[in-house]
C-alpha cells in the first residue's frame, strides 16, 4: 500500500495510507506530491486557499477532517486509528472530531438488553 509522509504541527511527522485511486492518480509524479510553484512541497496556507475555492459554501479544511473522522470512525469504530490519521496524542482530542454513528447508541442498548436477567 502506499502513504504519503504528512508534516503536523510541532514536527510530527505521520504516514498516512492512500487509497488505489489516489496511489494512480500520483503514480506519474516525481519528487512532491504535492509540489508548491516555487520549489518544495505546497505550504499549509496555499492548501487552505485551494480548499477555500474547491469547497461548497459552508466546508472548510477543518469541517472536511470532521467529516472524514467521523467517516472513519462509521466504518472502522476505532477511535486510535482515526487518531493515528489524524495526528493526535490523545484519544480525547479525536473524540472531538468524531460524530457518533446513529446506529451506535441503539446498539449499546440492544447489547445491554441481552444480558438483562
């Protein structure tokens, strides 16, 4: 599988998974993946300027990474490897990115309901 190596804040570093779909779409380049038009990778506030344009009214980077967490998190129900994507220490601070999936807290109580005695 391929990653791509995100930059954080603080200097974290992170390999982050890419779908087949994105792996082809970046199959033809060399060096950056995301190269900036003076050289080197694309910056932080060049992206959110791309994202400004690109998203609907109403998104935002920030909104778009809460919307992928919680998708995630739908699909997987873990909080450590949603973080881990994320970039996160603490499980805390991705559980405020996360949406719980609408199914979950009927599930609890289904699972809570077949041991009543």
């Amino acid at each position: 599988m391929t990653s791509v190596l995100v930059h954080g804040k603080g200097g974290k570093t992170r390999l982050v998974p890419l779908l087949p779909i994105v792996t082809r779409l970046l199959e033809p380049r060399t060096g950056w993946a995301f190269p900036s038009p003076g050289g080197g990778h694309i910056t932080p506030g060049h992206v959110t300027r791309l994202l400004s344009r690109a998203l609907p009214a109403g998104w935002t980077g920030h909104t778009l990474r809460h919307r992928m967490a919680t998708a995630a998190y739908a699909g997987t129900r873990d909080l450590l490897a949603v973080g881990a994507l994320l970039g996160h220490s603490r499980p805390e601070t991705t559980q405020r990115y996360v949406r719980l999936p609408d199914d979950a807290l009927l599930a609890a109580v289904t699972s809570a309901g077949s041991l009543a005695c």
